[in-house]
C-alpha cells in the first residue's frame, strides 16, 4: 500500500494555481459589461414576476410611462417633464437591482468558463472485459456509461468520474481543485475516487465510471457556478413573504389615497387632489425595494463567495443552513491535530542514562519511515545532537514492524534493539530473562492517562525507557473553538482512540464534547440525538463508512478526495480536501445571513425619510399644516418627490458591493449582533436618506431639474 501524500489534504494558506480560488476584482470590467446587457434583458416581465417587489416596480414604471406619453398628448395632469423623470427614475430602479443580480451572477459565469476550458473531449480506452491487458476500445469520453471499466495511462486525463478498482497512481488535480501538488489515488481505501479531466502524472489506474455524460462532477460544478439551478432558500422564501406583505400593504393604503384626496380637497375648497404620478411615486418609495432589489444578489454571492473558498454547494439551502449551525461535529486527525503523532520526551528507567535511551530509540527508527519513526529520528537529532549515523559501517540489519509482533527494532552485531507496543516489549524482555521494571510501568500509564501514546524501547533484557508520542493540537485551534462557542455553536471531536486519550486531546484543544471510538453507528445515533432537541449539525467525512452520518447532518462536507460514496451523501463538497474548512463555511454562511438581515434592516428603516419627503409634498396644497413636516427643508413638492425617487434607486448602487463583498464577519452571539445591526443598519438606515435627499433635492434646484 501505498502512503497517502500530505498534498492530499492542502492548507488553504497555498498559493492556489487554479481556477476556482482565483481572486476576482469586485467590478472586473469584463463581468460589468455582461452585467450591464444583462440589466436589460432582465427587465422582461417575466423574469421581474419572479420577485413580487420588483415587478410592482416594473409595473409602476410602465403605468408613468403611459401617463408621461399622455401628458405629451395634452390629455394629462402635470408636467410632462417632471412625469417623465419619474418614469426614467423607476426604470432605472429596476435596472440598477438587474444589475446588482447580474453582477452577482457574472461572478460565477466568469468562473464557469473558466472551467469549462478546462472540460475538453478526451479518448477512453474502455476494457472489453475486466482484465487490464486484455482487449479495449478507444471511444470518445461522451460514450462512457455508468459501470464502464477504462484504463488510463501516464500522460492521460481521466476521461469521467469513477472510483478505481486497480493500480495506484500519482494524479495532478490542479485543474479541479486548484492544488499544484499531486496526489496519490489507489483502489480500495478513502482516496479512490477520481474526477474527470485531471492527468495521470505516473503509473495507470482501471476506473470504474460513476456518472454518464453531462453529469459528471465538473458537469455539476458549471451549472452550480452559474447558478443555473439555484433555488431559493426557505429563509429567502419567508422573506420573500414578508416583503410581498409589506408591498400589498403600501398598495392598498395608497389606493386609499386618491379617494381621499379628492375628498379633502372639496372639503378643504382649496388645492387639487394628489396626482397617479406623485401616488406611483409614493407607492415605489414606501415598499421594500432596497431589500427587494439587493435579496436575489445577496444569495447568489454568498454561493459565489463559498466557491471562493473552494467549496461546492449542492444548493443555496445548503449555504444557508451553515448560517444557522449550532453543532459542529470534527474529526480529531487531521482537523484538530496535525494528523500525525510526533515523538515529544524520552523518559529513561531508573538507572538508565537519557543519552543512552536516545542512541537506542534513534537506532531502531532509522528505517522507520513512518511519521512517528522519523520524528524520533528528529528528536534524538535535536535534543541530544546525535547525528550522521553510517548504517553500513554499524552493519545494521533493520527489524520491520508487523501486526503480529508489534514492535520493530535493529540487530547491531550482538546488540538487539527493539521498540513498540508496551505489552509486547514485555513480552521481549522476559523472553530473553529479564524483568520489566514498575517504574516503567507507572511511566506508560501516566502517559496514557495525559493522552499520549507510549512506546517502549529495549535492549535484550533490559527495558530502558519510553519515547512519549502525542498528537500535536493544532495552533490556534483552541482560539477559533472559543470564538465558535461565543457564536453559541457547540464543537464536538470524533475520534476512533479510546476515552482517556480522547478526553486529554479535547482538554487540550477546548472543544465542547467528544465522542471516543467512534464507529459509524455511533455518529449517525449522535446527529440524530441533536437533531431531535432542535439543533442544526454539521460534520466532514471522505470516507464510506461517513456517508450515513453525512446524509443525516444538516450540513454534510465531503472531501474531494474522498470516495464516491461520502461525496454524494454530502452537500457540499471541499475540492481542497480540508477538513479544517467546516469552520470557515459555517463563517460564510453566517455571513451571507448576516448581509441579508443588515440590508433589510437598512431597507425597512430608511423608509421612514421618505416618509418625511413624499407624503407632505403630496398633501400640502390641501393641508397646508403638513409643511411643518418637511423637516428636510425640501425645496418644493416637486423636487421633494423627484428627489425621494431618485435616492430610492441610487441606494441600490451605493449598496451593491456591500451585497457582493457581505457584511464583515464577527464571531458574536444573537443579541450583541442584533444590538449592532439596530445601531449600525436600523440608525443608518434613518439617517442617510434625510441626508441623501436634501443632497439630491439641493443639486435639482442649483441644477434647475425641478420646479
């Protein structure tokens, strides 16, 4: 078998060669050149139906552009000119919220063909039956179907997605995952699952094909960029609700509006009842339309910020469901630890010299090319400077480690050395007359009971010591649990070790919970026990013994260089194999709910201004008392109107790359962000319009636009 390369789990501080990691500037000017077309083509009615704020907008401005073509006519009430600056104003409206989606979904086109570049037809060598150098046939990769056994070579690309069956080979997956360094895939195990279009660097591998054409997980990936089949998230949906309320609500109060308008004004016996313009104008200024212009964009940039990082997500559901996570289930190896033990102290027996247990250890681990045997290499090297050992002249015959034996050692002439298991070392030392000493034995537990793994080394009779191995915690691991745990999220570590070492590891790193000898039965009990009282999991896995716990969880990370299996119970899946990533896409799915709610609470508020605006310009002919509520200071009704509805169409600009970039992230419970976004987006929100306003309403009269 072959050892696994470290590439296969890359950090993200990589430097990314790929496609998918690529920075993009907020406003390439590629991307705002399709965006703006895009705007247009968006106004079609039936696109605008989808979203019932927007289309009361686009009917709105349909309506004054009628009433403008009739003032033209002479048939009309106002001034053409004011009427038709109130329709361009709606249009614009409804072009700058196109744009703000376009410019959100442009992002993930960009990066959708820039993969699809990298989809080119490749030949197949498919077997004609099951042995690799029996008979096959060279056919087009559009032709594999499911279950077909191909044999791909050094120097090919992998012509579909499929889980090898024979052979292991050195695989360069940069075109998918964006990591330069090859990786290592081979039948049986975790790392067997293969995507079509990367190369074989070495050897050969038979693949069985897991996808038929055009739903491969490239295929996957282009639609998922692109957004093609995005669909709206339940929390988008409910406030989709809300805002479809609130429009209703604004359209019935102002249709009340005309019929007392005319009344008042008979009543009154002077002024003239408010005019369909100046009720259109109020109805698009008192619904939603910042929130409902921005909400399609938010969403579609919180998928495009998660493929940012790498991550692929089956749905925007799933990226929202990372918002709401309160449980986060991690591996122990390789998400909290460094994934390999490492050799820390050497704690000699009683009477035993230190610098004689570090020859010793270092002597029967210079063939041990395991992880932990080179560390003890290392050990011995730095803290006892023994270095430049010449195997040959030693004339030293290695003793290979076996399950049987579980130990491993080296015979110099007479001298044999060996280390391992405690019990086996035990054995070792009465088999050649010796005795194991208690101090050893108190040495060995104690270490097990911090958590560590003691291994003993001997020679002949003669116990000399233990070399403490530990699973080295990850730095700033513990910082990022605590930053989770003020976020309310719970973090529970999975491991396989037993419970003594599991509780050590979780002291050390403060996660919350563990569960020790985890077996996949164990984990998929533990989701479902948290999903009965309320909770929302997550957890990684790429192996195919996860894919039951990883169909269960709420959010299911599976690793790119895991097995078939793990990557289609999952819903999303990590191209760069780290499972360290949880955390980082529960951060970005909490973003993407914290944008949403910061940009609604915006919305909401700054209606009010315009309520300052709007609704004493229409009814201070009749009511001349209302003039008192023109705090603003606004010119005329005119320009107070016209300026209302020009700043309700600049906002949707001013807010798109907040919209784009997101809100920033800051780990904080519930109600210290909910007291942020009332200080920072409820009091802006009230703010910023007064000040817009009088700003728009000051230009039109210096500039003379309004009457």
């Amino acid at each position: 078998m072959v050892s696994h390369s470290r590439h296969d789990i890359p950090q993200l501080a990589h430097a990314r060669v790929g496609i998918s990691r690529q920075a993009r500037p907020l406003f390439e000017p590629g991307i705002v050149r399709r965006a703006l077309a895009d705007s247009f083509r968006k106004l079609n009615p039936l696109h605008q139906l989808r979203n019932p704020v927007m289309f009361t907008v686009w009917i709105c401005s349909a309506f004054t552009t009628g009433l403008w073509l009739q003032a033209l006519s002479g048939h009309g009430v106002g001034r053409p000119g004011f009427i038709l600056a109130i329709s361009l104003w709606l249009w614009f409206t409804l072009l700058f919220a196109n744009f703000a989606e376009a410019m959100a979904e442009g992002r993930g086109k960009a990066q959708a063909d820039s993969l699809r570049k990298s989809k080119r037809d490749v030949k197949a060598k498919r077997l004609v039956g099951t042995d690799r150098l029996g008979p096959h046939k060279v056919v087009d990769a559009p032709e594999l179907r499911i279950n077909d056994l191909v044999l791909v070579e050094a120097g090919e690309t992998i012509p579909g997605d499929g889980e090898v069956v024979e052979g292991v080979a050195s695989v360069n997956e940069s075109a998918i995952t964006g990591e330069s360094a090859p990786v290592i895939r081979e039948s049986g195990g975790d790392r067997s699952a293969v995507t079509g279009g990367t190369l074989v660097l070495s050897d050969w591998l038979v693949i069985r094909v897991s996808s038929n054409p055009g739903e491969s997980f490239l295929d996957r990936m282009i639609a998922m960029v692109e957004g093609a089949k995005r669909q709206k998230t339940p929390n988008e949906i409910a406030l989709d609700i809300l805002l479809a309320g609130l429009t209703i609500i604004f359209l019935l109060a102002t249709a009340t509006l005309l019929p007392y308008s005319i009344f008042s004004t008979k009543a009154a016996g002077q002024g003239s009842p408010v005019s369909l313009t100046v009720l259109v104008s109020l109805l698009v200024c008192l619904i939603p339309t910042t929130i409902g212009g921005l909400l399609s964009a938010i969403g579609i940039a919180g998928m495009d910020r998660m493929i940012q990082a790498n991550v692929i997500a089956t749905s925007g559901r799933a990226v929202e469901a990372a918002g709401d996570v309160d449980v986060l289930l991690l591996d122990k190896t390789g998400t909290i630890t460094l994934g390999n033990r490492q050799a820390v102290a050497f704690l000699p027996a009683e009477g035993v010299d230190l610098q004689q247990l570090a020859d010793a250890a270092q002597l029967s681990s210079l063939a041990d090319e395991t992880p932990e045997g080179r560390s003890i290499v290392v050990l011995a090297k730095e803290q006892h400077g023994l270095r430049e050992r010449d195997i040959h002249a030693l004339d030293a015959h290695f003793v290979p480690f076996t399950a049987q034996t579980r130990m491993s050692g080296v015979n110099l002439g007479t001298r044999q050395i060996r280390k391992g298991a405690t019990s086996a070392i035990e054995a070792y030392v009465q088999s050649h007359g010796g005795t194991f000493p208690d101090d050893l034995r108190r040495t060995v537990d104690q270490i097990s009971m911090a958590g560590g793994t003691p291994l003993v080394v001997a020679e002949g009779s003669h116990a000399l010591g233990v070399i403490q191995l530990k699973d080295i915690v990850k730095g700033g691991i513990k910082e990022r649990f605590a930053e989770l745990r003020g976020m309310g999220i719970k973090t529970v570590m999975i491991t396989g070790d037993n419970p003594l070492t599991a509780a050590a590891i979780a002291a050390e790193a403060g996660v919350d919970d563990f569960l020790a000898q985890a077996t996949p039965e164990a984990k998929l009990k533990l989701i479902r026990e948290y999903q009965a009282g309320g909770r929302l999991v997550a957890m990684t896995g790429d192996g195919t013994n996860d894919a039951p716990a990883l169909a269960q969880a709420d959010v299911a990370v599976a690793m790119n260089s895991g097995t078939q299996a793990a990557k289609e119970a999952g819903n999303m899946v990590d191209l760069d194999s780290n499972p360290t990533k949880l955390i980082e896409i529960v951060e970005i799915g909490k973003q993407m709910l914290m944008t949403r709610g910061s940009l609604t609470t915006f919305s909401i508020a700054n209606d009010v201004a315009k309520y300052f605006a709007i609704l004493p310009a229409a009814f201070v002919a009749t009511y001349p008392a209302l003039g008192a509520l023109n705090v603003m200071g606004l010119h005329s009704p005119e320009s107070a109107i016209l300026s209302a509805v020009i700043f309700n169409a600049l906002i949707i600009v001013v807010l798109i790359p907040l919209a784009l970039r997101g809100v920033k992230y800051r780990p904080v419970g519930a109600a210290q962000l909910l007291q942020r976004n009332l200080l920072i987006y409820g009091a802006g929100g009230l703010v910023v319009p007064f000040i817009g306003i009088k700003a728009i309403d000051w230009l039109l009269v210096a500039l003379h636009l309004a009457a």
